[in-house]
C-alpha cells in the first residue's frame, strides 16, 4: 500500500527519471530528506495525475545526485589553490552532491587523525554539498591508517612516484606491500596514483610550449608497468584497490585479467580523458596539463570501450586546481606548469556530451558519475534513485546546449581547457536531502561510513 503522506513530505514527479532500470516516469515522495517512495509509469487513460509538490520541467531529466569522488579541495594550507566554499558551490553548480576530498594537497596532508580533524575543521560551515574525506598512505605512517580508518576516512590515497608537493612522499615497492598489508587486515580500501617513476625518470624531460613533448614525458608505459606493479601486491595481500585517473588504455587487457581472476580492483578515468584528445591541444595551452596525460583519440576510443563493457567503473573529476600563476599561461611551458585540470562543475556535460554522441544513455552516464563512485567510498545510501536512498538529485537539461564561459565557473580560478567549448546539457537544479541547493547555501555535511558511529561530523 501507499505509505499516508505527511505534512513534511516532499513529492516530485517528472516524465523523465533516471532509476537503476533505466529511464522511467514518474513520482518521488521525499520523506525527512530520503526516498521514501517510487511510483513509476504513467497513469491509465482517464485517471487523474496524482498531485506532486514539484514539476520537473519536460525538457529535463531527474537524475540522482552525483559522487565525486576524487576533488583536490586544499584547505587549509594552500585554500589560495581552492578552499571548501568554491569547491563545494562548483560541485552543486555541476550537480555533484557528495564529493570526497583528496589527502593532499592541503596542509597538513591528511596522514593522520589530527590532520582529518584539521581538515574537518576548517570545512565546517562552508559546504553547499556533502563532502567525505581519504586518507594518506605514505612512507612512515603505517601505524595512522587504522586510526584513520576508524575515524571515517573512506580509503587511502598513494603515490608510487613524487606527488608534486613535499607533504606528500610516495611509496616505494616495499612500502607499497606493507601499507596494503596493513589496510587489507582492516578492510580498507587502497587508491594508487598508478605511474612508475623508473619509466619516466627515463623518459625526455618535458619543456617548451609543444604539448607532443609533455606527452612523451609521460609515456602509456608508466601506468602499464605501475599498474602491473599494484595487482601483483594486489594477488600478495589481498587489498582492495582502486586505481585513479587511468588515461592509458594499454593497461586495460591486464585490469580485465585481473578482474576475471576475481581481484578486487576498481578503476576511473575521468571527463578530459573522454572528451579531450592530444591533437586538440595548442602550442603552449597549458591548462591541458595533467598527470598522467591526455592521450591521442584511438587511446580515448578504447577508454570508451572499456566504460561500455564494465572494465572502467567510475568517471570522476579529479578536480586539481592551482593559482592562473601556476599554469604559466604566459609563456606555456609545459615543463614548469602544475599538472591538474579543474572540472568539477562541467564534469557532467562534458561526459554526457561525448557519451551521447556514441549512443550511450543517461542511465549509464548515472551508473559512472553516482552509483559507483559512492560504492566505491563506501556510501551505499546515495548514487541511485530509489527507496532508502538519500534525496539528491540532479535536474538536467541533456539537450540544452551552452559555450563554456570561465567568469562562470564557481570553483576559485577560472581556469579551464574547456574554455570557448560548447557543451551538451545544462544542469538546472541541485537537490540535497529533499532540499534546493540555493547559490552560497552552507546547508553539506561532513560524512563517514554508515559503518561508523554515526554519519555526520
């Protein structure tokens, strides 16, 4: 039977909804910022349209709210870089719901309990959206990641060659083994920057305004070989692990081996590896610039491939900003630009921009950006439309079309090799437990695991 609706019930229905099923029409009744129910499918001829507080414009679909789950926030520390406020207001702004903050480049770097409790600290009050937190693995720190794990990180990030910042070290084989050692004993989960530094301590060092020399400076060797490197330690320890940002597609036949063997390994790419190619980028646009690198278009047409047939799970921002100083804009060498592209707010249309010109659907568009990242990181109540869930949504327009306008973008510095494009679907409203995410609202939360004691910070 239909549960009685209440004075504090919440409907909306819309002729486009984005289930795990599949698109369907429909009614949602929000109940103390969940979904309490799903009526789908139209009603019969003659009978009356059930009443709805909210009507989803025809022209937009109801799609659940995305998970983010690699953002570069920075604060404290280098919040001149990008800080909780700008972060989370370009999340809702691309209808990201629930992001999860990267262990660095913050400082502290979050290593350790009273790093989170920084962390956590200073994101209080700011957030327009929800935010998770990772936690470190690296050299030293072996007796921090159960307190962490235990106070609600939803995983370990590493490196297996420098980071880029100091705070940051990187993990060598051996270290490698014991940290995953050390998380597999707990459960945790593990996510590897996956580039081998031997490969590209060998490779040319990049320098000057051409993109080709930046490319060969990061050959698809380095992520071959690091990425056979973690699913042997994988077999060894039997650690979850995730590996982020994969640009090169010639790591894929040995995931999928993997995977077959039934390994539990997880990968992402993300929406500039899909929808940009290394032809496209000019001479000294250094707001291309990411590590591991835009590869060239038969490299992105295998990525594709491997999201249509389950060997990809997840597409995520990686969302690294950095000061407009730090991309050398003004003289485009490529060798001395910060690495690190900003999208969380156009990570959607992007994807879906390049995903529908290749006939895939919204549905699975929903299945990368929301389902998945939030199993990954271990948020089973978000990502999906259905019963239980967290009321977040996303409104989108997927056939509106719009140039992407720099001024325009919420996160700090307007910054992005999306600039001048135009792009397919326009997200018109964010929704975050039943509630309209209004332009600088402060109403996110800090979250942990359901599997903690309690869910908020």
């Amino acid at each position: 039977m239909r549960p009685e609706l209440t004075g504090s019930d919440r409907t909306l229905r819309a002729r486009r909804i984005v289930t795990p099923d599949g698109e369907r029409s429909g009614v949602i009744v929000v109940r103390d910022g969940r979904i309490a129910e799903v009526t789908t499918g139209a009603p019969g001829r003659g009978a009356a349209r059930p009443a709805a507080d909210v009507e989803i414009p025809d022209s937009c679909v109801l799609m659940p709210g995305l998970v983010d789950s690699h953002v570069h926030v920075n604060e404290p520390g280098r919040t001149q870089w990008e800080g909780f406020a700008t972060a989370t207001a370009a999340a809702a702004a691309g209808g990201v719901t629930t992001l999860a903050d990267m262990p660095l480049n913050s400082i502290p770097a979050t290593t350790s309990v009273a790093a989170l409790r920084a962390k956590q600290a200073a994101a209080r009050g700011q957030l327009a959206v929800d935010v998770a937190f990772w936690g470190g693995a690296v050299p030293g720190n072996s007796s921090d990641l159960r307190p962490l794990h235990e106070a609600g990180v939803v995983g370990f990030k590493c490196f297996l060659l420098p980071s880029g910042v100091p705070e940051f070290g990187p993990l060598d084989p051996a270290q490698l083994r014991a940290a995953m050692t050390e998380i597999a004993s707990f459960g945790g989960l593990l996510v590897a920057h996956a580039e081998d530094p031997g490969i590209i301590d060998a490779a040319p060092a990049p320098h000057g305004r051409g993109y080709r020399g930046f490319l060969a400076s990061r050959p698809p060797a380095a992520e071959t070989v690091a990425v056979r490197e973690l699913l042997a330690a994988t077999r060894l320890t039997g650690c979850r692990t995730h590996i982020v940002h994969l640009s090169a597609a010639a790591a894929l036949p040995e995931i999928a081996r993997a995977r077959q063997d039934g390994l539990p390994v997880t990968v992402e790419t993300c929406p500039h590896y899909l929808t940009l190619a290394a032809g496209q980028v000019p001479d000294g646009a250094t707001q291309f610039k990411c590590c591991p690198p835009i590869r060239d278009q038969a490299n992105q047409d295998q990525l594709w491939q491997a999201l249509s047939d389950g060997v990809i799970d997840c597409v995520v921002s990686d969302h690294s900003p950095c000061p407009a100083e730090a991309k050398h804009l003004d003289t485009g060498d490529f060798g001395d630009a910060w690495g690190g592209i900003a999208s969380l707010q156009v990570g959607l249309p992007a994807t879906w921009t390049a995903a529908a010109a290749r006939g895939m659907s919204l549905t699975d568009v929903a299945r990368w950006m929301a389902r998945a990242p939030a199993a990954l990181i271990g948020l089973p109540d978000r990502g999906e439309i259905r019963p239980g869930r967290q009321a977040d949504f996303c409104v989108f327009a997927p056939e509106a079309e719009f140039t992407v306008d720099p001024a325009r973008l919420r996160h700090r510095h307007k910054v992005s090799p999306y600039a001048g494009m135009t792009l397919r679907g326009v997200v018109r409203q964010t929704w975050l437990r039943g509630q309209l995410v209004e332009p600088d609202s402060a109403t996110g939360r800090l979250v942990r695991r359901p599997d903690q004691e309690g869910q908020h910070g």
